[in-house]
C-alpha cells in the first residue's frame, strides 16, 4: 500500500469543536454553560502577566489583554487536537487577579461528539481548525453594545478582575469598538448571530458533528 500522504485515507476526529467567539462581555461562558457540552476555556492560554512578549496599548495604558498577541494560540490549537483525537488533554488555569497561570487540570470529553472553545480569541483560530477537519461551527455572539458593556462591568466587578477605573476606561473603549470587532470576527470566519440562535447551532453541532457552513 502506498506510503504517499496525498493519497492515504485522512483519519476522521472523533470529536469536533465549535469555536464560540464574541467581544468580551458578550455571553460566551452563559450560553456555553447553557449547551451541555464539554467546555475548554480559551482564556486559560493567555500570556502571563510578566511575558515580555505582551502588546501595550497605543496610550501607554498598560497590557493591551484584547490584542491576540497577549493569548498563547498555538497551545489553544494543540489542546484542541488532543481533544478532537483523543478525547482528553491537560489545560492551564489562569488567574486574572493573579495575573497568571497558577496551575493546570485534565478536560476529558467522555465520548462527547462536539465540545465548546469559547473566548474572545476564538475567531483566531477558525481557519486553522477549518484547515485540518477539526471544525463543527463558528459563532459570534452579537449583542446591543450597551447590553454587552454593562454585563462586562458587572461581571468584572463582581469577579475583581482589575480596578474600577481599569474597567471604566477599558469598557468605554470596548463599547465604542464592538461593532469592528464583531466585523473582525465575522471575517475571520464566524457567523454573528444573538444567544438563541447560537443555542441551536451548537445543538445541531453536538447532534451530527460535521462542519457548518458560517455562510449567512
């Protein structure tokens, strides 16, 4: 039998992903929770707070955290593989008030068919996904700005991600950014759509594993 990788018979995943990207705030982790799947977080792979390799933001505010070169997106990509192959791979645990990694755990799939990758990094990777045979779907959570802005500053808030003035500031910015950064997901591949409709691609997703059109 030939050797030759061209003509080989591709091995199909096991599992396939639905990469759930939106802006920050946007009710990734909700709706995620919601579905019932086996969930990886794609905000574990962001850099460590002291890595030297970290984008500024243009006003010398600091770390620029919604630059994707403050996230690790090819260690996102191999936990990816390990789970869409094999069914299980070790994850880190990042700490935002730490600033950091403080540990890692085991994501196991149990026999699940699809899992949910959701952060606001995402559409990053869905082409990459796309490429190798790994993708279920691809979606953009797309709110009212407004909405999304209040229920980030709640969120951070109530977690303690930064400091009030931090958040204020950095959600003014994001607010008045949404609509390019939902335009920059949608070019990168994902479908923009509100919560429920998202809901019932991710359950056609998990019903018959395949790779869905992000077409409108």
């Amino acid at each position: 039998m030939s050797s030759d990788p061209v003509n080989s018979p591709k091995v199909l995943p096991s599992a396939r992903v639905v990469l759930l990207c939106g802006p920050s705030g946007s009710g990734k982790s909700t709706l995620a929770e919601r579905a019932g799947l086996p969930v990886l977080q794609l905000d574990d792979f962001y850099k460590d707070g002291d890595d030297p390799t970290l984008p500024q933001l243009p006003d010398g505010g600091g770390t620029d955290w919604d630059h994707p070169g403050s996230w690790h997106g090819d260690d996102a990509m191999a936990a990816i593989r390990a789970l869409c192959g094999e069914g299980r791979t070790e994850v880190p645990v990042y700490s935002i008030p730490a600033n950091g990694r403080v540990g890692t755990h085991t994501l196991g799939l149990a026999g699940a068919g699809a899992f949910i990758a959701e952060g606001i990094f995402a559409a990053e990777i869905v082409r990459r996904c796309e490429a190798e045979g790994l993708l279920g779907a691809a979606l953009c959570l797309r709110n009212r700005p407004l909405t999304t802005a209040w229920r980030r500053f709640r969120r951070d808030v109530r977690e303690r991600r930064k400091s009030v003035p931090y958040l204020l500031h950095r959600g003014w910015r994001l607010m008045r950014a949404e609509r390019g950064i939902v335009a920059r997901q949608v070019a990168q591949g994902a479908y923009a759509c509100d919560g429920g409709e998202a809901l019932a691609r991710i359950q056609l997703a998990q019903a018959e594993p395949r790779i869905l059109s992000t077409a409108h």
